[in-house]
C-alpha cells in the first residue's frame, strides 16, 4: 500500500510539473484579406499587434498591416549649433512651457517599484522650475530627463545638439532633505537609440558646497568631464537620477551651456501673472442613461453629483428607442421622460448634450439613420419648452476601429465620416443646435510604421483629419487619454496642435481624461520579407506566423517552445505547415494601463495633472476645459482611497 501511494504521489508530481511546464498556446487572432485589401500575404512587410492584458486572458488583436517597409529609425544623423549671443545659450529657464528652446520635451522615468512624477512647479520663493517628486526603493531607480532635440520628429528630420561651441554646463538646483544625491548623466544620437545615458557624476561634485541642499545652487559642469565616448556634436539628451532610497523633491532651472566660465546665467525671478482669468467648463460623458432615467433617485443623485463636482456640461446617451422598420442607427426620443429629467439638469445649471455613437457610423450605408437621429433631436427641441431641450447634439464615432483601418481603406473610411460630419452639419446649423464630436488625439499624427505624414484629401483640400473634422462642427473633445501633463507623450503635448488650430477657427476644443479601468497592452511591430517555415527548424526567437486555412487566415505570436503545440493544431485543422510564413518581430513596446487612465491612481492624481495641464493650456483661446470619461468611472474614482507610497 505505501508503495502504492508513493507511485500515485510521484504521479501526480510529475504530472503537475509537466502540466507547469506546458508553454501556453500561442496567441492568435483572425485576419481577412478583404479588410486589409492584401489579396497575396506575400506581400505584407510590415504590421502592428497588440497583446491585451485583459482580466480573464490575453487577448491578440490586430492593429495595423502595410506593404511596405517602415522608414529606417537608423537614418544619417543630423546635427545643429544653436544660434546664440554673448556667453551662453540658454536652453530653457523651467518657468513654463512643455517644449525647450531645442524643442526637447522632458519627462520622468522609473522601474517600480519606484516611481516619479515631472512637472514644472513653484518652490516657496515662488520660482517655477523642473520638479522631480520622487520614491526611490532599493530593486527600482527613476529619474527626469531633458531632450535636446525634438523627439516627435521623424528620424530623418532631428537635429541633435551640437555642443562643440561650448566649455560647460550650467543649471541650478535644489533639494528638500539638504543633502539629496542626484546622478547627472548625458546621451548622444546612439544612445538615444540604444534608450540609455551615460553617468557624468553627482551634483554634489559640481557645486561649491559639496551638496545639495534646499536653497538654489548653481552647477557648473565642464563638458571635458562627459565621457569620451560621448558625442558631443550629437547630444540628445541630459538625466537627473536620485541615487538614495526614499521619498523626496528635486527642482532644475535655468538650464545653459555656455562657452567660458563667466558670465554665467543668474537665478531667475519668481513667475507672476500665470492664474488664468478666464472661466471654464467642465463636461462629463454619461452613457448608462435609461439605467438613470428608471427612477428619480438616480436622476437626483447625477445631478448632486454634477453640481458637486462642478460639471456645467454632460454628454448623454440618448436611450435605445428604435421604431419598427427604422433606417439602422435612427433613434427616436421619448419626450414623456426626457423633458422633465432635462428640465432638472438644465435648471441645475447643466447643460445636455444628446450623445451616440458606433464605429460603423462612418460607412455611409449608416448614415440616413444617423441624421433621422438627429433630426429626431432638432424636432424634439423645437416641439419643447426652453428649460426641456437638449443644448446641442454630441458623436462619438471612431471609425479607426473598423477592421483594416490601418490600412489601404484609411482614406474611405475617413472620408466617409467627414461626408457624415457634413450632412450633419448641414442640419444643425439651420436650428443652431450646437454639434460636437470626439475624437483622438492622434489624427495628425505621423503613420507609426512608417513615419510619414498621412494627410487627408477631402473636397479638394489636404491636411490632416483632425482640422478636417474642427472645420466641420461647432466644437470637439479630444480622447487626449493621457495621465501625465507633460513629455512629448502626455495631455499637453497631444492637444496642442488641435488646440492652435481650433483658435484659428473659432472653435471650441475640450479635453477629455479617462477614469474607467484600461488593460495593459503590448504593442508588437514586426515587418520584413516574409520567411517560409522549416517544418525540422523554428526561429530561435519569437516571431508572427500567418497560417491560410481553406476559408480564412490567421495571424499567431509564436515563442520556439510553443512552436510545436501550433504545429499540431494548424495540422489538425488540415493546414499545410510549409505554406506558414513568419516575420521577425521589430520592437515591442510595454502600455501600461495607469499611463492611460486615471482609474489606478486615484482623483488626486488627476486634479493634480488638470491643474498642470490647464497651466499651458489656458493660453489657447479654443481650450473650453475639461471632459471626464466617463460618470460611472468618476464616481469609482472618487470613492477610491488614492493610492500610498510604498
């Protein structure tokens, strides 16, 4: 019997190890030809995917597939020696601005468990500088660091910075604990690339005390101290990194390089005049609308909310009420509930704006249900008391999340939604019903595996999509999902450009936050010639395999120990393993959730960022305030504890 057992335990063991370590069947997702306007896969060379790290699983999704190569990130580096007078060249003073003199962003860093945070803030004197707040732990590190060069432009436009003219480095700086250690470390053009800086030394070593405290000291720092291996003619970039475990502050300003050792630049004065003068609103997305309007303690509790919070605005969800035989997307109101729940959002000093919205929206077969919808909305208001009516209509349409967007069918996708924008317009402008739309904050971005600009042709003119859809309505919300104000990826620097030329326009921009929970992602680039698969011999590294089936195809994110496992399911399904083909992966890129949305990291994080971005905003005369996405994640969001410093 004892043997038995043993024989049964040792079973079981080896079962569960063997059962550990089975590699996890790849991650795959469909792919149809018809979307993505690629009849011959041969032909693919490049392409983006994404791993959602949802709750339940992973999930694979498909983001982008080109023809053609992406732009090579290696290109010829180009450099610049900055025109200056006198002594020095002064490459920014920290008092505001998100952008240097050298076009540079700045940003902080960190490896949790550490963590940072970078902004521009005033110290006691009420000087504005480049502020670190920091938590530095023993298995972490973390930082701020300073361009040199404009990092949104593609690698064939960058100019690094040509130092050469100049003997030193120049900054001052101050701490909070009177004895804070911060690591100055500097990058080139190669190193840039390589994501890395090299250490020049402390602070400490520069300053005429020794240390650094917490009043303002000037740094001088030879330039003969950078390493050798540095390139001077190409320097991309400077690095602040605490080096003593704990919590603490670090301020940078008047940041120069000058050619000798005097004069040198002094302290700047204190900012006045930054307060903004002009007032704002503050506009909320409700999409649980018929959850709401079930019982008046809901309807009274969003309005308690609202005024609570100080929301002027909200865009509504209009409430399923389709009629029988409706064109698709038409939605017809119920006008025994919506007048008196209006009359109370109204009379409670907020104004409601009717909001839908679907991705196919943008296909024009959709489109004569979306304007019976909206004129469903003018004839309600037309037919209503003043204190019942809807202020203006509100679309969320994203047509970039219809299949094979990223693609050769961008361009009719688009211009599909522009021509629906138009018909609209064409309706709201009669009634002067106010008519916004959202939309991201990327549509005059550069092509990402490319690199190039994708403007967007439309009734004779081309530019991008974004000032195409702010000529169309009345005003529109950025998706400008971002969790930190500054850096070239935070809420200031994705809204600027909408924000300048919406002012030009006459238009109203608002800028919307998230707070519902977003998953983690990893973006996954690959391209090149497609490669046959040897049945004996898989890629050493992990790759893309497309597989045709008979009726369809798919694409799978394949590690070598789990080639096997997808061998014998692509076998069994009847696909001809000698037909796969498979392409290296080119980078991957991590997407924290919590640098997306607030939902993780508490309100007073995001009030804090509002504040810091409101700061630089405010100067666009578009900039109407802020959207928060959405009511029920706001709600969580502030019953939430913020988050503690571990």
């Amino acid at each position: 019997m004892r043997v038995q057992v043993s024989f049964l335990l040792v079973s079981v063991i080896v079962s569960t190890i063997l059962a550990q370590e089975k590699p996890p069947t790849p991650l795959s997702t469909p792919v149809s030809s018809d979307d993505w306007e690629i009849p011959d896969w041969t032909a693919i060379r490049s392409g983006q995917l994404s791993i959602v790290h949802a709750r339940k699983d992973d999930e694979l999704h498909l983001y982008a597939l080109g023809t053609s190569l992406p732009s090579d990130s290696q290109a010829t580096v180009s450099s610049r020696r900055p025109e200056f007078s006198g002594n020095c060249f002064q490459v920014s003073t920290f008092d505001f601005g998100n952008t240097n003199r050298l076009g540079g962003y700045f940003n902080a860093f960190q490896k949790e468990p550490s963590s940072a945070r970078a902004s521009l803030q005033a110290g006691p004197d009420g000087r504005r500088g480049l502020t670190l707040d920091f938590l530095k732990t023993a298995s972490g590190f973390c930082g701020v660091w300073t361009h040199l060069f404009d990092v949104k432009l593609s690698a064939e436009q960058r100019r690094y910075f040509d130092a050469t003219p100049f003997s030193l480095l120049t900054f001052w700086i101050r701490g909070r604990t009177g004895n804070d250690r911060i690591l100055i470390k500097a990058s080139d053009a190669r190193w840039e690339r390589l994501g890395d800086a090299q250490a020049i030394g402390e602070a400490a070593a520069f300053l005429a005390h020794g240390k650094v405290s917490s009043g303002w000291q000037r740094v001088v720092v030879p330039l003969s101290r950078f390493p050798q291996r540095l390139n001077r003619r190409e320097l991309a970039g400077l690095v602040f990194e605490p080096l003593d475990n704990g919590t603490g502050q670090i301020q940078i300003k008047d940041l120069a390089f000058c050619s000798t050792p005097s004069p040198l630049p002094e302290l700047s004065p204190p900012v006045t005049g930054l307060t903004d003068s002009k007032p704002l609103q503050k506009a909320l997305w409700v999409w649980n609308t018929a959850e709401i309007l079930a019982t008046q303690e809901l309807q009274q509790d969003l309005l308690r909310f609202l005024q609570g919070q100080g929301f002027t605005r909200i865009f509504l969800q209009l409430p399923e009420g389709k009629i029988s035989g409706g064109a698709p997307g038409e939605i017809t109101l119920d006008r025994e509930k919506l007048r008196p729940f209006l009359a109370r959002l109204n009379r409670g000093g907020v104004a409601v704006s009717a909001l839908d919205g679907f991705k196919d929206y943008a296909l024009p077969e959709w489109h004569d249900g979306v304007l019976r919808t909206v004129e469903n909305v003018i004839r309600y208001n037309r037919e209503s008391e003043p204190a019942e009516r809807f202020s203006g209509i509100h679309y969320d349409v994203e047509p970039y999340l219809i299949k094979g967007f990223a693609g050769p069918r961008r361009s009719a996708f688009l211009r599909g939604y522009l021509e629906l924008l138009e018909k609209i317009s064409g309706k709201t402008k009669p009634s002067q019903t106010l008519f916004g739309v959202d939309i991201p904050f990327w549509y005059d971005a550069p092509d990402e595996l490319s690199g190039k600009p994708i403007p967007m042709m439309f009734r004779g003119v081309s530019k991008p999509a974004s000032e195409h859809v702010i000529d169309l309505v009345d005003e529109v919300a950025i998706m400008d999902y971002r969790t930190a104000a500054y850096g070239a990826g935070g809420v200031i620097a994705m809204a600027q450009d909408e924000l300048a030329y919406a002012s030009k326009q006459g238009k109203l921009v608002f800028v919307g936050l998230e707070t519902t929970e977003l998953p983690d992602e990893e973006l996954v680039e690959f391209s090149g010639l497609p490669s046959r698969v040897v049945t004996d011999k898989f890629p050493s590294s992990r790759v893309v395999v497309l597989a045709r089936g008979k009726s369809a195809a798919s694409l799978h994110l394949v590690s070598p120990s789990q080639w096997p496992t997808l061998r014998g399911e692509l076998e069994s399904l009847g696909v001809d393993v000698a037909s796969l083909l498979w392409w290296p992966i080119r980078s991957t890129t991590v997407v924290p959730g919590h640098n997306l949305s607030f939902s993780s990291l508490g309100a007073d994080q995001m009030h804090q960022t509002m504040a810091e971005a409101q700061s630089e905003l405010g100067r666009f005369s578009s900039f109407a305030g802020f959207a928060v996405h959405d009511y029920l994640g706001y709600r969580r969001l502030l019953k939430s504890p913020s988050p503690t410093p571990q």
